[in-house]
C-alpha cells in the first residue's frame, strides 16, 4: 500500500509561483512512476507532469512545460511540484498519484493505483 497526501495549494494572481508538495509513505518501493493530474470544474482529469521513481527522468504535458518543474527529495519520500508563470486557466485541483504495476502508459490516469486526495490551485487574473 501506498499513501500520497498533497499539500501547498491555494490562492494566487496570475504570473505568480507556487510549489506542491507530495508526501509518499508505506510502500514506496513499489512505485515506477510518481504522476501529477489535476481536474479543474466540468472537464476531465488531464496529465500534468510524472517523474520515474528510480530514475527521476521526467515528462511534462506541454501546456506546462517550460514552467512546471517536478523534483524529488533524495529520501525519495518527496515529490514537488514547482508551478511558475501561473495562469487562470491552471486552476483545478492537483493531483499526485503512484503507479506500481509495470504496464500501461504513465500519461494515462487508469495506469495510476494509488491517488492523494488532491488540493485546490486558484490563479485569479
């Protein structure tokens, strides 16, 4: 089993910074992929970045990339999710979620097992 508690949303003007954080307990050894979801107000859960647990490879989708950064601590009990250049439409609620089964495709959100219980990121224009 693993447990994944999210933390760090909240309020924000558009262009500001914001940093999540991913707790990770139990067995974490069993993860391949650490991933980031979020889901904003009538539409689907959508990809947002993942970082291989072994490795720390990372993908991001690319309506983030360039200003989202996803690290892990070298405790590897950590994952943190540097949100820059914020804007209105990055308002949902974020999602970390682990994967410990090898198959499927890690931008896909069925691949993921384990899920935290999310947390709110407004960015107000």
């Amino acid at each position: 089993q693993v447990q994944l508690v999210e933390s760090g949303g909240r309020l924000v003007r558009s262009g500001g910074s914001l940093r999540l954080s991913c707790a990770a307990s139990g067995d974490t050894f069993s993860i391949y992929t650490l991933g980031w979801f979020r889901q904003a107000p009538g539409k689907e859960r959508e990809f947002v970045a993942h970082i291989n647990w072994r490795s720390g490879v990372t993908d991001y989708a690319d309506s983030v990339k360039g200003r989202f950064t996803v690290s892990m601590v070298d405790a590897k009990n950590a994952v943190y999710l540097r949100m820059d250049s914020l804007e209105p439409e990055d308002t949902a609620v974020y999602y970390c979620a682990a994967k410990t089964q090898s198959g499927g495709v890690a931008y896909i959100f069925t691949s993921y097992n384990y899920w935290g219980q999310g947390t709110q990121v407004t960015v107000s224009s």
